[in-house]
C-alpha cells in the first residue's frame, strides 16, 4: 500500500515539476522575451533558445517522459494482476524511456 502511495506521490511531484518547466519553455516564446510570437518561433531565435536554454528542455524531456510513462505504469498495474506480465511491463517501460531519453538528448544536443 505504502509503494503505491509512493508512486502516485511520484506522479504528482513530476506533475508540478512539468507545470513549472513547461511554463518556462513557454515564457521563452513570448513578449517581452521577445519581440512579437511569430520572431520567437523564427529560426534564430529557436536556434538561440537551444544554446541558452538547451537545460529546460532535457528537463522537460525528462520529467515528460517519467511522467508519461509512470502513468502507463500505474494504468497496467490496476488493470494487471500477473506479477509476471508486471514484470515485462515495468521492463519495457524503463527500456522505452531509455531509448526515448537517448534519443531526446541526441536531437537537443544535436541543435544546442
């Protein structure tokens, strides 16, 4: 009972995190950060966020991710109840966000 409480604990702290560095993401799109909408989406201007601001978006990679996948986690283990079958789910959850994080990083770190 107590790791499950954790996990939706878990769920909530990513939640609020994500919230926090999503509206950062966001506030770097927009007055006064910027001229006008359409000069913050402007190639040099997204080109310069990555350099600058590359940090925000492997954690918003990141936490999105956990995020994302935690909550197909807690969704199989309601409905699951073969702690085999729970076993491969949670294996291939944490394969899927290594594969997924790696590829993330790759193409932040690519452009930054």
């Amino acid at each position: 009972m107590f790791r499950e409480s954790l996990w939706s604990l878990i769920q909530y702290l990513t939640a609020a995190l994500l919230l926090v560095v999503l509206g950062i993401h966001i506030l770097t799109h927009i007055p006064p950060f910027v001229e006008t909408y359409h000069e913050g989406l402007s190639l040099e201007s997204v080109r310069t966020n990555y350099r600058e601001l590359g940090w925000v978006l492997l954690i918003l990679l990141y936490v999105a991710l956990f995020h994302g996948l935690n909550g197909i986690r807690g969704l199989a283990h309601e409905i699951i109840r073969n702690t085999r079958i729970l076993t491969i789910v949670n294996t291939a959850l944490v394969l899927l966000f290594i594969i997924l994080a790696a590829y993330g990083t790759y193409t932040i770190m690519k452009w930054a």
